[in-house]
C-alpha cells in the first residue's frame, strides 16, 4: 500500500468515526476471515435490566433481590447494577468472594449467599430444585439467569436481560454478504448466547468462555477459519483484541480495550465494522 492511498482511506474513515490507530491493520483487516465479537457491550448495550423474578418455594421473592443486590454492591459485573436498581432496602455485606466467569460468594446478615451463573451451583453443589425449569426459559429467550443460592439452598432465579445495539443484524448481514464468518465470544451461558446469536444471524457461538478463555478462542477461530478480527470493550477483552490480527475496540468502552486494539470505533456502533471492511478493500484494490 502507498502512503497516500492508506492516508485516503484511514482519512475518510474516521470521518465517518473508523479510526485506524495503526496503518498496517489496513492489510491485515482485509485479509480477515472471520469477524468475533464480544457480547456484552459490544453487540449489545451492556446496560441490562431486571426481567423477571422467581423465588422457590418458601422464599418471598423481594427479600432474595434484596439480600442478592446487597452482595453484588462492589462488584462491578453490569449484573449487579441490574439487580440493584430493582431492589430495595440494600445493606452492606459481611465477606465477598468474586469467583470470576461464575459469579459471586457473599456473607449478608449472616447468611450465606451464592450469586451468579448455573454453573456456579453446580461448581458448588447446590442442586437447582424446582427453578430449573425457569432458569432454562430464561436462558432460551436470549436473557441472562441469575441464581441465587442462601444457606445451601437455591431461593431465587433472576433474568437480567440487555437490549442488542441497533446496527448489529444489519452489521453482521454485510459482513457475511462480503462472504465473511461472524463469530461471537461469551461467558454468558450456552442458551443465552445461542438465543442472541439466532436473532442475529450468527453462526459461530464460543459461550461459557472463562475470563482468560477469550485469548484461546481467538486462536481456535484461526485455527478453523483463518486470520480474525475481534470486536470488543471490556478489561477482559484487551488479551483478544492484542491477539487477533486486528483488534477493534467499541469507543465507549473501558481504557484497557481501546489501547489495545488497531482500530477503534468512536461512536460504539458495530456498523463501524463494515465500514473498516470496505475502506481496506477499497485501499488494497486502488493498489493491486
Ligand atoms: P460476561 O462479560 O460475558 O458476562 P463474565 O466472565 O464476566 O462474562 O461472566 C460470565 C458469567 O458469569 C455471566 O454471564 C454471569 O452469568 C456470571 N457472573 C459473572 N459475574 C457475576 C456477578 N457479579 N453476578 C452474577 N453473575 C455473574
Ligand atoms: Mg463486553
């Protein structure tokens, strides 16, 4: 590529709110095969909600919120933010154990309390009793469950459900016209992730990816595919966005992901994708 056509192309790029940091991404995006994005506030919003509520049987569903919102207090998963902002009466918590990738072990008013993900329940053996079947229809209809455990007993499931940004469906249908795979990476839970990636129109769903399981997803993506670009905005994203042939940080989010990705895209809006696609395309094909 000649050092004018790349300033012509990263130029009309960023006004449209693509900036290449580097200018050698140009080359690298183009010959990508595979396009990985991150879930939570990147396809989607990452500003859930609660949805619904359920207790077990014996247990009133608002004390189990409030004793559930009072151990998420320091946490800074979206989650708990969701859960605070439906629940009332909150207290501090005694002892709080981050367990990451599965949720949270608490000390509130001295009962014992396990938060988090299924799999956290089963990790410490707390069988799911008569909430299963809510759980599974929350996770179908692409919301997030959130279990609650108190003294060794489930009390209560939560659906935490977030909104997928507008562009995403239309960003992901240009990308596979220009006969590109879409993938999508997650710790969300296997029915969730599949539920979200349905309604957009992705094939490749990588769900239940620890924390530090995002970088080897990457590489398992190449593996099959070939070179991959991967979208993301979170601290635990920063490994991914280095190790992929173009990392692309969503602009609003964290510090971490944007000085560790090739390409940032201002506004937050996955359109950017498309648009970082046909500039490296057009580039390359004025220099060919
Ligand atoms: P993601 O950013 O994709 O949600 P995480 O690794 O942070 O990935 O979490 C994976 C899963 O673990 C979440 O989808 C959620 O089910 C559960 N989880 C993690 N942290 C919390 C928390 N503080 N409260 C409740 N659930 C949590
Ligand atoms: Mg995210």
């Amino acid at each position: 590529a000649t050092p004018t056509s790349i300033m012509v192309g990263t130029g009309r790029a960023a006004e449209l709110g693509v900036l290449f940091r580097k200018g050698d991404a140009l080359q690298r995006l183009e010959s990508s095969k595979v396009v990985a994005f991150d879930k939570t506030g990147t396809l989607t919003e990452g500003k859930p909600a609660l949805a619904r509520s359920e207790a077990a049987p014996g247990w009133d569903v608002a004390e189990v919120l409030r004793l559930a919102a009072s151990a998420e207090q320091g946490s800074e998963h979206p989650i708990a933010r969701a859960l605070e902002q439906a629940a009332e009466g909150l207290v501090q918590p005694e002892v709080v154990e981050a367990i990451a990738g599965h949720g949270l072990r608490a000390t509130v008013e001295g009962r014992r309390l396990l938060v988090g993900a299924k799999r956290l329940m089963v990790r410490e053996g707390v069988a799911m009793a008569g909430l299963e079947a809510a759980h599974d229809e929350i996770a179908a209809a692409g919301q997030t469950p959130v279990v609650v455990a108190i003294d060794g007993q489930v009390a209560g499931v939560f659906a935490v459900a977030d909104r997928v940004k507008p562009g995403a469906r239309a960003a992901v249908a240009a990308l596979h016209a220009q006969d590109i795979r879409v993938a999508m990476i997650t710790g969300d839970t296997q029915a969730t992730a599949r539920a979200i990636a349905a309604e957009l129109g992705i094939d490749h769903v990588e769900a239940e990816v620890l924390p530090e399981g995002k970088l080897a997803a990457v590489k398992v993506l190449r593996e099959r595919f070939g070179a991959v670009a991967f979208v993301g905005d979170g601290i635990n994203d920063a490994p991914a966005l280095a190790e992929a042939e173009v990392g692309i940080a969503i602009g609003t989010g964290t510090d971490v992901a944007i000085e560790s990705a090739d390409v940032v895209l201002v506004s937050g809006d996955v359109a950017g994708v498309v648009e970082a696609f046909h500039v490296s395309r057009a580039v390359l094909r004025n220099i060919r």
